[in-house]
C-alpha cells in the first residue's frame, strides 16, 4: 500500500475579501477562513532540519492573505482556483488542498468550498 505524502496544514487562517454575488455583499470586506494542506515536493526526512528545504507557511500565510485582500470576485470558486494556482507557482509544493469558508447564511453555520490542485 502507498504511503499518504508529507502534508503541512494550516487549519482556519482569517482572510478579508469583497466577495458576493451583488454589490451590496461586495460593498463590505467579509471575513472567510481558509485551511490548507500542503504537500511539499521534498519529503520530511529529506529536510535534515534546515528551514531553507522545507516550505515556509508564515510567507504561505501571508501570501493566501495578500491575495485575498486584493480586488473583488464574485464566486468563492473563483478565489479557491486564483489561491491554489498561487501557491502552487510560488512554493515547491506538489498539491495543494483548500477549503474556504463563508459566513453569509443566516441559518447555516458556513457556506464553502474544497478543491485539490496538483503539479
């Protein structure tokens, strides 16, 4: 049987979008919460405890954040594919996985999406 690869996860990480499917949801910054799994293209036993082989999730963080802030979309879909397209470009990742969530129903507790992007 296969073993799973490496993963690094970052659960729930705060974002502010304008997203919506009308100006008024747009019209505002809505907060979302991103969580990640990431799965670096160097295995853990290959790092031999040195930063610089392995990825560095506070400039992923501050990456996913930075994009979401800027400019407006309409889908959550959208933002999903613009972030894993992201990361998968500026970080030696093999696949990524993200989930976003929306608080904007009143009567559900969120509103999301999940995607899987590979290399």
């Amino acid at each position: 049987m296969p073993s799973r690869p490496d993963q690094i996860l970052i659960s729930k990480l705060e974002l502010s979008t304008r997203i919506g499917a009308t100006e008024t949801e747009r019209s505002q910054p809505q907060r979302l919460l991103a969580s990640l799994v990431l799965e670096p293209s160097v295995g853990f036993s290959e790092l031999r405890d040195r930063f610089a082989r392995t990825v560095d999730y506070d400039a992923v963080a501050q990456a996913v954040k930075a994009h979401a802030s800027a400019g407006e979309r309409t889908l959550i879909e959208t933002l999903a594919e613009e972030l894993a397209a992201l990361l998968l470009r500026r970080f030696a990742l093999n696949a990524v996985e993200i989930e976003l969530r929306k608080f904007f129903l009143p009567d559900a507790e969120f509103t999301g999406v999940r995607l899987r992007r590979e290399r």
